[in-house]
C-alpha cells in the first residue's frame, strides 16, 4: 500500500492491520513517533491523520491509506512547527523526552487553529498526552508562547544559575534522541518473556520440540550460563533470571521465547508446556503468621530486613498525644517508555544497549548471570524514557545478554505495558502505626513509628526502604525523642524497590497528619506549629547527627507564610457561603537525605583537553530526563571558567566513562556534581600552570585556540582534570545512630484544593512549593523536578493505586493528566551546602515528598476528614467524613 | 496483528462478506479493539484472526435528519458528533462526546463502536437512552430497527447477530422547549472511564416539566433510565419532586478498582439531582 508521510508517497509492504505506529518505526524508520502502550492510553504515539491528533497505534494502516500523515520528523521544516520546538527547548517542555514528540504533534493540531491558545485550550489539547516527568506546566507553557518563538529569541547561556535549555534538549524535541526500542542490530533475534499469571505458584516445563519446530528456543532457567539470579544487595541475588519450577508473583519470568519476531509473537501462551500448580498468595498478613510458607529459605520469617532509630534527649513534659494508622498501595513508576534494548555478543565480550539508571550495577548483575569479568561487559544506555527508580533495577538486560551469548547472535526486546507494569517494581504499599506528642507550647515531645513495607517477591531495594525509612519518620523537626522500625515483608506481590524517595513519601504522610493534629490541640496554625519545631542550622537530628549548614525549612516557611495567609483567607471567605463544595489549605514539610545512607557512594568524572582544543566531559551519569548532563556541565564549565558549549560530551557508557554512582537518591547533582567541579578545577590548574597564570585568569576557547587572558596558548599535550567525590557519612549503628548522610534537602509545600462534600471529589486549585536546593545551578531545570515530583505527589495522594491483575495497563491504573496539575509557584531557597557544588544539594525526590501530606492536610482542613489511606479515592473521602 | 483484513467498500459488500463469515470481527475506530488486542497479548492469549474494516464504507459516515428523525450514521466519531450543528437535546450527547477520552480519542472512536462495545461504562449510551435512540441493525437478511435500550443486553452482550452491523442510531426529532446535559464522574481529569455518569433531556412547557427523560450509567451492567422519577417529574415545576433514592433502586452499580457499589448509588442521586436542577435554570439554554 502506499501512505502519504509528511508530504511524501511511500510504498510500505505490510498487513493492513498492522497499527500505524509499527509501520512507521519498523517499516519506515521513523522512530520519531514513540510507542508506550499500544492501546491509546499514552498518547506517545500521537501524529497528526489529515490535520487531527490521533494514536497511531490505534489506526490500521489500512484506514491511514490515502491520508495525509504527519509525525514529529516534520516540524522542523515547518515555521510553526519549529517555533514550536524551539519553545519546547526553551522552556524546559521535555525531560525524558519520551511523550515529548506526541506533545508536540497534538499541540501542532491546536495551534494550526489557534496560534495563541489559552491555557484551557492548550491544556484539553494534550489531555490526551501523558507526561511522567514535567507536571505539564512547562509544556503548556511553551505551547502558549509558541508564537513568539518564530525568529527564535536566543536561550540563556552560561554556568551556574543560569537558565540553560538542556545540552541533549535538540534530539529529544527533533525525535531524534535514541530510546531503548529505538534502534536494534541487524538481524538481531526477537526476545519475548514469559511470565506466570499467577501470583504463587509451581510449575513444570515439559517438551519444548514443537517450538524449535517453528524456529523458536524457549530459554529456561537451564539456559543462563553463570548464576541464575540478580538483586541490588551484593549478599541477596534473590531474584532469579528465569525461574525454576516456583514463581513468587504474577509477573514472574519463566522463560523467554527467542526467534524471528513474527514466529516468537504468535505463540499463544496456551500453547506452551507448562503445567502449572497454584498456590496460596501470601500478603503482608500471611507472612507474618505462624507456619506461613517461607519466601525464601534465607528469611524464614520472611521478613527481609527491619531498620531501626532510637533516641531520647532531655524533653519538655507531654501534654498531647496524636495516633494513627495510615495505609498506602502500591503505586507503578508508570515511565511513559517500557523496558527496551539489545544485546550484541562482541567474542568473548557483551555488549548491552538498554535503558537503565545505574549503567555499572548492570554490568555487574550482567557478568554475574553469564559468568564472566565485568570488563567484559560493555552497557550502553539508551536515552532513557523516564524512570523515577524503576530502572535501577536490571530489566531486559540479564535476559537479553543471555539469549545473545549462548546463541551469538544479536538479541532484542521490548516489553508491552502490560508487561512492563505486570513485571516491574514498584513503591512499597506501607502499613503504618504512628504516634506523636507535643509540649503544651507546642514542642515536638516524641514520634513513634512502626512501619510494615509490603516488599514482594524479591528484595530489590527493600532494604535501603527499611534502612531510610526510620532516620526520616519523624520528619524534618527536632524531636527529643524518637523511636522507629521499618520492616521490608517478603510476599508473593510484585517486587518493591526504588520509587522517587524510598518509602519516605509514605512515611510523611503519616507523620505530616499526626503533627496536623497536634497543632490543632495546642490551638496552634499549622504552619507555626511546624516553624516552632522546624530543624535549623547548629540542630541535632535523631540520628544524633549536627546539621552545620545548609538547613533551610525556616525558610520556606517564612517564605509560604504570606501565601498560607492568603489561601487560608480565600479559603474562610468561600466557605462563608453554605455550599456543597468546601474549601481547604493544607501544607506539609519534609527533609531529605541526598545519597544512600550510612553508605560510600562515590562518583568520579573526568575532563581532558586535547592539543587540538578539544575539551572532552567524561560523565557516568545517566541523565534520565532530571537534566544532570546540563547541570553538570554547568557546574563544570563555570569551575573551569569555560561556556558549556565549549564542551564535547562523553556520556554514560561503562567503557568510555568512570563510575559515576547510580541515578537514584538525588545525588547526581551533589555527588558527581561535585566530581565534576573537582574534575574541573584540576583540569583549571592544569592550564594555568602552562603559563602559570594567576587563579583569576581568564580562559577561552574558540576554534580549537586556547587563550589565557587573551594570549594564544599551545596545548603540548591532553591535559586531565579528574575529580572523585564520595559524600562523606558514618554508618548508622543498631539504635540508627550515624551521620547517614552528607546534607539534606529540605521543602514546605502548601495545597489549597475544594472539595465536593457530596461526591468525595477533590480539586485542587494551587500548589505553592518552596524548597532549599542549596543553589539552583539551572532553576528551570530545578522548576521542571518540582513540577514533576508534585505531579506525581499529586498521584499517589488522589489516583493512582496498582492492583496485580486489574491495574496492568495505563486506562485503568491512572496517573495525572494535563487537567489535573493545578498552577504551582515555586519559591527557591537557597541555603548553601558548603561541601556541595557551588552550594547545590539535590531536588529530584524532595519534590515528592511533601505533596501527598500537604493535600491530605488540605482535605481535613475543608471538611474535618482525615484520610488513613491512599490514594483518596472519591469513595474513600465520602467515607472518611462519616 | 490479525491474519485476515477483509476492506469492503460498499455496505452490500460488508454484509455478504459478514454472511460468508459470522466469526468477522467488525472493526470500526478500533479504539476498543487494539487496546483489548494489547492486554491479550502481553498475556500471550489468543487475538482475533479475521478483520472486517468498516473504514472504508461511506455508508457509515454523516449525521443528517429526514421528516421524521436525525439519522447518524454508526462512523459517526466523537470529534463529528462534538462538532456537528445538532439541535438542543442533543446537548447531552455533545457533552458526552466532549468528555470520552481525549481529543484523539474521540477523532477515532465512533459511536457504533462504543455502542456494539458495550461497555457498562460507555458514555453514548446513557445520552442516547434519554433521547429514546434506536440502532438500525443490517445484514443480508435485511434491516430492522431495535430501541437501544433493547439491543443492549448486558456487559458487553448486545442484540446484534454474528452477521449482522450496526449502521444507524435514529432519534426522534422533538420540538418545544427542550433542555439536556450530562454528568460525567472520574478520578482524574482527561482520559477516565467514568465511576457515574448521567444524562437527562427534559421538555418545559409553561414553566413544567412536561416530559423527562433520565438515564445513569456505570450503575449496571446495562445503562438504565429511571421510569419513576421521569413519572413524578412529568408535570411538575422544577424543584418541586424530590428525587429520591427509591427512584434509583433498581440500579446494581458494582464493587470495583474504580468505586464501591455503595458510593456509584449514592454518586448517581447527587447527580441526578444536579443535573436536574441546573436544567431547570434558564442559563442552561445557553451553555
Ligand atoms: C484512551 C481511551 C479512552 C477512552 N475513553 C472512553 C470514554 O471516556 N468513554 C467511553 O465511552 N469510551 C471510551 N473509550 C472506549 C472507546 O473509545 C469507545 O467505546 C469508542 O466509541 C469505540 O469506537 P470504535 O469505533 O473505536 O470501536 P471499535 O474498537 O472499532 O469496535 C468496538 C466494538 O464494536 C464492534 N463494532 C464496531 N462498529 C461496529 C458496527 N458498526 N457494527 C457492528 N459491530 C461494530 C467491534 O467489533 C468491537 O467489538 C476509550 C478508549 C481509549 C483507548
Ligand atoms: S502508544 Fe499509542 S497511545 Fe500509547
Ligand atoms: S518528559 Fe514527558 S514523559 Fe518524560
């Protein structure tokens, strides 16, 4: 058949059934257009059918023949289309970049109507779009301003502070940039999983000859040449590859099926010999009761790890008391880019292309699972469609490696939603009883914490939930005394483990609620009642620990207070009318620990310049959309007294780069920030030394010339700057006593929302944030974090609840649209970290934190009802106010 | 993803295509489709194998009226039936279309997919209950006319036969006074299937409401209209017969990952409520 592509005729040879979105990226290359879910969910697929939005992955190509198409590959040869993009780049629209060509492509359709939209028309216009990384603000944003983007208004330059458009902004808006499913070797062989659709349960294989009849291996857990298990902890490789005769979740991998993709995709599953045995789910409940079955053999009580705080200082006498008990689900990291890669057997070496925010712990579970050195291993990651913690685990890549290296051959994968969300980890569902006292003034007394982490099948970050859990339980307040357990539960659930804040959005809203309540008892505001008790500068934590610097709630809840005001003021002046709909402000605050905890993870980058003026940034670091490329080579270029365009970038890839620590924690910023910043002033004093120039010299770069204050200087040879930084922290002891981490980031946030008393229905109307960031070395880069993580705070707090078997797909498992992130103002304190870079801490969990707490508070402040769990359903409101 | 793609491109042609092969999937927008297609087969199970595209007939398309009713044909999508100049009582069906999906959604879906879909939650049905609709059923045998309310049978069961297509939603035309609207309850702003929604057309004459129509979906496997409460309402001023929960009892809204069955009946009666008292109010003529 022949379709019409941006303008041109193309003969494609494929089924008329075949979805629009697959012809386009298989058949034509053009993999602008981006597949997150194959079922019009997303909207990352958008393009444009004779001018109107569609999911391509829900047109047959049939019914595309003889319509005008149109994907992201041709904006920017259109005026508009370009103004679009540069508006996009300019404002910081796209971080992962994975919904960001579907953005594009629908807001094209509005602004062919309407070049100057309103914020509703351009806000319905991507309703159909979903972003897990921005919040949307800033895409709205640069949909509005699109028309003053026609004679492009150049972007900011510079170092730190200053509003740089992202360095690898150009690929993503383009369509350009190279995601997991994006690219495969030729002739590379298709790998397909398969998975137990029960949650517990035995099984058996039996004779596989009918599928090597087809042309198809079912790999088994036979097949994996070295140990057939992988996990985040050096001492629990809990989690097989593919598993044998026992699963231990729906979702659980049995085996792969590896072949030509059209053979390996028509297997139906049914076909296959497996006879299964299902067994009894266990939940949290079950675990723990006497005779319950035993996970894993390690863990006979199957309880996987418990974390523990204790303190007691001198303290004011108790006069009241608050209590609880708060309840969270499992919340999917929901990226908008399933698991996807390849993998090239290279001799005796392996070569992995995936997506992944910890490119040097895959290569440590790669070579672990085939029984070879680590430098052996090469993983290259993809551009990497948002990931929020999800992918820090290994995926795809001990399977895919598997598959290549026993048959030598390259070997693809991608996953489907369903399966992505069916296999995946996710945030730990948390059961938490808490207690908390004050003085009769309103002083923190004591905080209590008990807290159950529903773990899953398998450990993945389990333990570092457990062990972040009880330092941060009583929140960012000084508290005499404090005692907390956390316990990481092995069930047949899906696998917990990384999301944005390692179960410390889960215990903010326990804690945020109980203080809600104290106040209330003492007759005190809430936000005064937190500024009493707010940790500062010179305070010590529960962990005993001194925060010296760098401690800037006071701050922010200075800096809400006036907004506290006024929402508070609107909010009784509506309410002063009788109505159905009740008006209420909540706020919340939190703290957060930058880097793992009690543990040394350092990062190391490199810089050369060459003789010939090329100046080279080596970083490790996977930017996973939170923009750490940008940041850091602003952070570098302002150490070396550089612009950030005279760099050449050399990113994340375990040969080519040093390691530079996971994505995870919001460290890059701070850690490899300040490597980079080493690395830099090393590379600085190298280059004065070749004219031992004094500190304060200026140096530029242009055509290859290196000038010293102005005078050509010749390179004699590649000069080095390396910097290593490794936070420094003391492990915490059995009471939790240390100094876990290095600096912490700290925020406030306020939530003004209505709430439909006889619907249950919330709406929330502001969001005003204001959070330390130590120095914001690229505040729209910071803005877009904030964004992001209230989005998602927004989620967990009213929608998103993943039920194994019932949520597996992004129609029924909801996470915000474009009409459900209210404006949000953000106010930027910052409080210098001196061991930071220039200051900076991290942002990208802190954003969450508080979002959750602050709307729940914001609930009970419109209609007295106190949420014990989330996410606050319709439903579940109406019931909390009876 | 199927091994047989049939495209007839008359209507005689899709119907003798249908008779040789009742197990024909009929596909219109495949907006329900490929997306069940995707959660089948990320479990490995079985697809349909053999496609009928009703794409291709133009038989499908347009809405237009005749002496005696408005005609729409069943590839009627969403963005045509928000777009369309269609008189007042179609308000409810506007708004309904406004709210399926998002704006891709509804410039594929069409409404004789939504109807032979057969969702509980389908938001055409319950507009097009209140606007006493009925479908136009066609096969080689011949065409017949079916009130919706009788060719929905249950979740996903309809009246339609293997051979048989929908063609056609017929509503009456109406004059006088005549004010609809819709009621659409989510969790989340764009993109949600609905936990309640309801939909009511009513006719005032000399300030009474001489005849209403009121339909609440997602309550039971089947939208259903409320028979007692059209009853006391007929004749009534606005704001005079209370609507009460024994007017809704007949409603089986169902426990799910959405709602409680509990909350879906209690949901329905404040809607029901609203949208009648915001019919009532003159400015409703204008929105
Ligand atoms: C992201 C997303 C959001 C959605 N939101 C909503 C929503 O808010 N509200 C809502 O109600 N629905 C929603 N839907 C469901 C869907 O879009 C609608 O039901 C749509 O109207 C279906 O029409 P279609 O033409 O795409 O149907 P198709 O997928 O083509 O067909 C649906 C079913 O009807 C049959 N069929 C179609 N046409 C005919 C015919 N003429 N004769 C006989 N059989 C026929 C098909 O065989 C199939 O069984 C949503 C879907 C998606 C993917
Ligand atoms: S891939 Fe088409 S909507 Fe998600
Ligand atoms: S930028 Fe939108 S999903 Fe990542």
């Amino acid at each position: 058949m022949i379709l019409t592509v941006n303008g041109a005729d193309t003969r494609c040879d494929v089924a008329p059934g075949a979805r629009l979105s697959a012809v386009l990226r298989d058949t034509l290359c053009l993999t602008g257009t981006k597949v997150g879910c194959d079922a019009g969910d997303c909207g990352a697929c958008t393009v444009l059918l004779d001018g109107a939005q569609v999911c391509a992955c829900l047109v047959p190509a049939a019914q595309a023949e003889g319509h005008a198409i149109r994907t992201v590959e041709s904006l920017a040869a259109d005026p508009l289309g370009a103004a679009l993009q540069a508006a996009f780049l300019h404002h910081g629209a796209a971080q992962c970049g994975i919904c960001t060509p579907g953005m594009l492509m629908a807001a094209m359709a509005l602004l062919a109507r309407d070049t100057t939209p309103s914020e509703a028309a351009a806000r319905a216009a991507i309703g159909g779009v979903l972003c897990r990384c921005t919040g949307y603000t800033k895409i709205v944003d640069a949909i509005r301003d699109a028309h003053r983007f026609h004679n492009a208004p150049p972007s900011e330059e510079g170092g730190v502070g200053a509003r740089l458009p992202r360095l690898d902004g150009v690929a993503k808006i383009a369509g350009l940039d190279r995601f997991g499913a994006d690219e495969a070797p030729p002739g590379a062989l298709w790998l397909r999983p398969v998975r137990s659709p029960h949650a517990h349960a035995r099984f058996e294989l039996g004779d596989t000859a009918a599928l090597a009849a087809r042309g198809i291996r079912l790999l088994t857990a036979r097949d994996v040449p070295g140990a057939n298990s992988f996990g985040i902890y050096p001492d629990i490789k809990d989690q097989p590859v593919f598993c044998d005769g026992y699963v231990r979740y729906r979702g659980d991998c049995i085996g792969a099926l590896l072949g030509p993709r059209a053979a390996v995709e028509a297997v139906r599953f049914a076909e296959l010999p497996i006879a299964w045995t299902p067994l009894p789910p266990v939940d949290m409940a079950a675990a723990r009761l006497p005779g319950a079955p035993v996970l894993h053999l390690f863990r006979p009580d199957n309880v996987l790890s418990t974390g523990r705080l204790a303190c007691a200082r001198d303290a004011p006498e108790e006069a009241h008391v608050a209590e609880g008990l708060f309840e969270t689900g499992f919340v999917e990291h929901a990226y908008i880019e399933p698991e996807a890669g390849h993998a090239e057997r290279i001799g005796d070496t392996i070569s992995v292309f995936a997506c992944t925010q910890a490119p040097y712990m895959d290569r440590e579970e790669v070579a672990r699972v085939l029984g070879i050195a680590q430098d052996e291993v090469r993983i290259i990651p993809s551009a990497c469609g948002g990931g929020f913690g999800g992918k820090l685990d290994v995926s795809i890549q001990p399977m895919i490696a598997v598959a290549a290296w026993i048959t030598g051959k390259p070997v693809r994968a991608v996953w489907t939603r369903g399966e992505s969300m069916a296999s995946s980890t996710k945030r730990h569902p948390a059961r938490i009883r808490a207690r908390a006292a004050c003085a009769a003034d309103g002083r923190l007394v004591r905080f209590e914490f008990e807290g159950d982490f529903d773990t899953g099948a398998y450990a993945s970050w389990g333990p570092t939930v457990a062990g972040r859990v009880p330092v941060h339980a009583c929140g960012p307040y000084r508290v005499p005394h404090v005692s907390a357990v956390a316990r990481a539960i092995y069930t047949t659930n899906p696998p917990s483990g990384a999301f944005r804040g390692f179960g410390v959005p889960q215990a903010a809203i326990a804690q945020e609620a109980l203080y809600d309540a104290l106040a209330d008892r003492c007759g005190m505001d809430r936000l005064e009642f937190r500024a009493l008790n707010a940790l500062r500068a010179g305070d010590t934590t529960a962990t005993g620990q001194t925060i010296a610097h760098s401690a800037g709630l006071p701050a922010c809840l200075d800096a809400l207070r006036p907004h506290w005001a006024a929402l508070r003021a609107e909010a009784a002046a509506f309410n002063a009318t009788p109505g159905p709909i009740r008006r209420g402000t909540g706020i919340a605050c939190m703290w957060y620990g930058i880097g793992n905890t009690g543990m040394s993870n350092p990062s190391t980058m490199r810089i050369t310049l060459a003789p010939d003026g090329t100046l080279t940034f080596f970083n490790g670091a996977v930017d996973i959309g939170q923009g750490s490329t940008t940041v850091l080579t602003q952070i570098a270029a302002e150490a070396l007294g550089l612009p950030p365009a005279a760099f050449t970038l050399v990113l994340g890839d375990t040969t080519l780069t040093a390691d530079a620590g996971k994505t995870s924690a919001s460290r890059q910023t701070f850690v490899s920030g300040r490597a980079a910043q080493d690395a830099a002033i090393a590379l600085r004093a190298a280059i004065l030394r070749l004219t031992n120039a004094g500190e304060g010299a200026r140096l530029s770069l242009e055509d290859g010339v290196l000038r010293i204050d102005g005078a050509p200087v010749p390179i004699p040879e590649t000069l080095e700057g390396v910097g290593r930084f490794d936070p420094p922290t003391v492990p915490l002891d059995a009471e939790g006593q240390g100094i876990p981490y290095a600096t912490y980031g700290f925020a406030a946030q306020i939530a003004s929302l209505d709430v439909d008393t006889q619907l249950g229905t919330v709406t929330l109307r502001r969001i005003v944030a204001a959070h330390d960031v130590g120095r914001a070395v690229n505040p729209t880069l910071v803005e877009g974090q904030i964004h992001g993580g209230i989005a998602q705070g927004i989620g967990l707090a009213l929608m998103e609840e993943y039920l194994p078997g019932r949520t597996e797909n992004l129609h029924d498992y909801l996470i915000p649209t474009a009409g459900d992130v209210p404006p949000i103002d953000i106010i930027l304190i910052e409080e210098p970290e001196p061991l930071g870079p220039f200051g900076a801490k991290g942002i990208g969990e802190p954003a969450l934190v508080p979002t959750a707490p602050a709307i729940l508070s914001a609930i009970h402040d419109a209609t007295g009802a106190r949420l014990h769990r989330v996410p606050a359903l319709p439903h579940r409101v109406l019931e909390a106010m009876r | 993803m199927s091994t047989i793609w049939l495209q007839p491109k008359t209507l005689p042609e899709a119907l003798a295509m249908l008779a040789a092969d009742p197990a024909l999937t009929p596909f219109a927008g495949g907006t329900d489709l490929y997306p069940a297609q995707a959660a089948r087969f990320a479990w490995g199970e079985a697809l349909p194998e053999a496609i009928l595209d009703l794409g291709a007939l133009p038989e499908f398309w347009g809405i237009a009226a005749d002496a005696t009713q408005w005609r729409i044909g069943a590839g009627a999508t969403w963005a045509q039936l928000r777009d369309a100049a269609l008189p007042a009582e179609f308000d409810v069906l506007r708004a309904a279309s406004c709210q399926v999906g998002g704006a891709q959604i509804q410039n594929r879906g069409t409404i004789g997919g939504n109807l032979c879909n057969a969702s509980p939650a389908a938001d055409g049905v319950p507009p097009l209950l209140a606007l006493d609709a009925a479908v136009e059923l066609a096969s080689l045998r011949g065409t017949r006319t079916l009130p919706l309310g009788k060719f929905l049978l249950g979740n996903r069961q309809t009246e339609r036969a293997p051979d048989e297509l929908l063609t056609a939603v017929l509503v009456p035309h109406r004059a006088g006074d005549l004010r609809s609207g819709f009621e659409k309850l989510g969790a989340r702003h764009y993109l949600v299937i609905s936990i309640v929604m309801v939909a009511a057309m009513v006719r005032m004459e000399a300030g009474r409401i001489a005849e209403a129509a009121i339909a609440v979906g997602a309550c039971s496997a089947v939208a259903q209209r409320l028979p007692a409460l059209e009853a006391a309402l007929r004749g009534s001023r606005p704001g005079e017969v209370a609507v009460t929960p024994g007017q809704l009892d007949h409603l089986a809204p169902i426990d799910d990952a959405r709602a409680t069955g509990a909350y879906r009946r209690e949901a329905a009666l404040v809607l029901v409520r609203r949208l009648l008292a915001r019919l009532a109010l003159p400015e409703a003529l204008v929105a």
